[in-house]
C-alpha cells in the first residue's frame, strides 16, 4: 500500500482526552479514532490488525469444531426477562421501539439469543454435541471507559457456546477450548505472557477460567501461584488463599488484563428456554451449555500495552498490518525514487505484505512514523544506499545493508 495514498495520517501530539498507552499510541499512530467515550473507529491500519487476530481466532475455532454463525445484536426484551437479566445486568443498554411499546436489548453477550436457537435444533442426544461462535461488536453500559481498547462500551467479541450431552462431555471440550486458547494468544504474540487464572463460577459451577495478561496498566489484579504459575482472581482470592491447582499458599499479586473468559453455564440457560434433549433410553433432559469468549479489540489492545517503546508501537509478526514498512528517503532523487518502485513492485509480487512511504517528506518525518506505526521491518532506501537496502527490525537497533535479493529471502521466511 502507498502510505501517500492513506487517508489517515500520524498525529505528533497527544490525543488530550486518553489516559490508556494503548489508545495514546493507537490514535496517534492512526489505527483508530475516538468518536466519544468508549467507541472507536478502526481505521485502515487498525482493521488490518483486527482482521489478522480475527483470522487467527477463526482458524482456531474450526480446529476445535466451531461452526461460525452470526446472531443479531438487536435482541427481544422477552428473552432478557425469561433469564432475569433483562433487570440484573446493570451493562444491558436498552431501547424503546416505536411500535407498540416494543424493548429491546443491544446484545453485550448471546445466551438469550443462543440458547432458544439451539432449542429449534436439538431434539435427540444425536443432535449433540455442536459448537457455535461468531465474531462480533457487542455493546456494554460500562460505568468507566478511560482504558483505551482495553473496555469499551461497543467492543468486538468472539464469542462461542457449547451444546453437550451431559457434564463429562462439556468437561471434555471446555479443555480442548482452554488449549486452543492458549494457542490463539502463542499466535498472537503474547506467548508465555498469558496467564491461566481461576475466577468464580457462579451458581453453576465452583470456577470459571480466565486468561490475563499481566502488565502494569491491566484493570484486574491476579495472584499468581509461585509455584505452578497459575493465578486467580480477586473473587477466590477472597474465598481461599490456596491455589486451586497445586494447594500452594504463597502468590504474588499483579496487574493483568483479561483477554478472555470460558465457563461451564451447565443447564443455567437450557433451563431457562427449556432446552432439552431426549437420551438414548427417550428420557427428556436439560442440555449442558459452555460459553468461551475472547474480546478482539481489548486483545489488540493488550498487544500495544506489553509490545511498545517510547517511539511507538512494536507489532508482532502475525497481527502486524503490514510486514514491511518501506522508506523511501531523498525520494525526489530520481534513482532513489526509481529504485524504490522497483524494490516496492518485488515486494509486491512476492505477495509480502508492505505499507510503502513514497510520500515527499523529511528523512526525519519517516523515521518518526515508522518507529511510531511499529511495522516489524523497517527497509531504507536513500542517497546512501545506492542498489541495496537498509534493513532493521522493529525491536533492535542493528541495521544491516542487503540487495533485493537477499531481502525477498529474508522476508519470505
Ligand atoms: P470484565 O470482567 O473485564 O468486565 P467480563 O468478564 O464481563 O469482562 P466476558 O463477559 O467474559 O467479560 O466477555 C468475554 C471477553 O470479552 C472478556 O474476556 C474480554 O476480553 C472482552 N470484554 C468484556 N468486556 C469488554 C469491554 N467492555 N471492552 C472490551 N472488551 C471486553
Ligand atoms: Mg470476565
């Protein structure tokens, strides 16, 4: 992409109303913009980090069977009631049609959608189990927004709910999905950083699962086992002080950020829309339910709060928007400018992803930009490099000058 041809631009100065490293970043280096508290655009350079986590949760999901759907977030009162939460959850937003007094609920989560669909569907025991998510903007009141990405009152979640049989089944595939968590956040960058933590499990069942990212700015606190590094939250921290997987006492409390959320909902939602399944012997029975969630845009969030520097972002590899950040310096010199072209048409055909400075700016200007946008290769063509190619790394400060060659095979790697 030809960053003349952008229709954003990087901003020098603090956005003034933002407290969060992560949306003062993002802003700045023009992935999202602010339309009021807690709600944000996802610019091009923002979507296509959105777009790579998305695909990464997505590829993770059909491993584990996941079949993709996607449910409405305009949601009937009528549901809300039937579960008690169209009073109980203070986050619900809700609206007045103008038809015949109808509510509705914007949907901040889709059990109340989930559930009475599953019930058109399931009939025998040989309907289950089945596995559905989808990725999508859901809409909490949240009290406080100062958090950047981190919470938002639209935000995006892929959310995933399971239809068993009986518990053992449910037991089964809640640690299939707890791996493929893990598997998601190895992908995204956040690789030994993201921390299993026991959270409470409602009425239910004793624990639900979380997974934080430990950093300074994160809105949780965890206590994280000295011995088996697993954590818990704050709810069980106040219930026992032992660590539910290894009997240890001794933790150390940290800041984290909750990436994502999987709980065994059991028959708390099947009771409630009466969604049942006759077994093997035509005996009726609840249905035992599972929901997973991951929120994207707070995940993307995360990245920026543990991956940058004073100068800007760090993207890693697989979510970065671009691969290559390409700078062309003295681009008015004519063999520079042409130079530039070529090594950019290469990059091209070689199908490596590169965001392409060609603009008519100040050395200085460039260099600034690409530290701030936070591409993990940084490519210099100027004056100085005749037919070569500076190449450096985001997050090192060694340059090294190579031909075209040699970086399509770098980059090819
Ligand atoms: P929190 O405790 O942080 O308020 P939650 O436990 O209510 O979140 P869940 O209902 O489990 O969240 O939602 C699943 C995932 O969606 C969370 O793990 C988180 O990653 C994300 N998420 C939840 N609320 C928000 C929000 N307001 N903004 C951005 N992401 C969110
Ligand atoms: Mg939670």
């Amino acid at each position: 992409m030809l960053q003349s041809k952008l229709f954003t631009t990087t901003r020098r100065e603090m956005p003034k109303d933002e407290e969060a490293v992560n949306a003062q970043l993002l802003i700045r280096a023009g992935f999202i913009d602010k339309l009021t508290a807690g709600v944000y655009t996802f610019l091009p350079l923002g979507l296509l980090v959105l777009r790579k986590t998305e695909n990464i949760i997505r590829e993770e999901m059909l491993k584990i069977d996941g079949q993709e759907i996607l449910m409405p977030t305009l949601q009937p009162k009528a549901n809300w009631v039937k579960t008690g939460r169209w009073k109980s959850l203070e986050a619900l937003f809700r609206l007045k049609s103008r038809h015949l007094e109808t509510e509705y609920a914007l949907g901040p989560t889709h059990e109340e959608v989930v559930s009475p669909l599953a019930k058109k569907f399931v009939f025998s025991y040989r309907d289950l189990p089945f596995y559905v998510f989808q990725i999508q903007n859901k809409f909490r009141d949240e009290i406080r927004v100062k958090s950047g990405l981190l919470r938002g009152r639209e935000f995006l979640m892929k959310d995933l709910y399971s239809f068993h049989g009986n518990e053992a089944d449910l037991d089964k595939y809640y640690e299939k999905t707890k791996n493929a968590y893990f598997k998601i956040f190895k992908r995204v960058g956040l690789d030994g950083l993201t921390v299993l933590t026991f959270a409470s499990g409602g009425t239910f069942s004793k624990y639900s699962h979380e997974f934080q990212v430990p950093t300074p700015n994160g809105e949780d606190e965890i206590y994280i086992c000295e011995k088996c590094q697993v954590a818990v939250n704050q709810e069980i921290i106040k219930q026992q002080n032992l660590c539910p997987q290894c009997g240890n006492k001794k933790s150390k409390k940290e800041k984290a950020i909750e990436v994502g959320n999987i709980f065994k909902l059991k028959t708390k939602f099947s009771s409630a829309f009466d969604l049942k399944y006759k077994d093997g012997g035509g005996k009726e029975k609840d249905v035992t339910m599972g929901c997973y969630g991951i929120g994207l845009s707070r995940l993307m969030g995360a990245v920026v709060e543990i991956f940058h520097d004073k100068k800007g972002i760090i993207w890693p590899e697989a979510v970065a928007p671009f691969k290559a950040h390409l700078l062309s310096v003295n681009h008015q010199i004519l063999d520079v400018n042409k130079f530039s072209h070529e090594v950019y048409n290469t990059l091209q055909k070689n199908r490596i992803e590169v965001l392409y400075d060609d603009r008519d700016a100040s050395a200085g200007e460039k260099f600034v930009d690409a530290d701030l946008i936070g591409i993990p290769y940084r490519l210099v063509i100027s004056g100085k490099t005749e037919k070569k190619i500076e190449i450096k790394k985001r997050n090192e400060d060694k340059t090294k000058l190579i031909s075209e060659k040699e970086l399509i095979k770098i980059l090819k790697r």
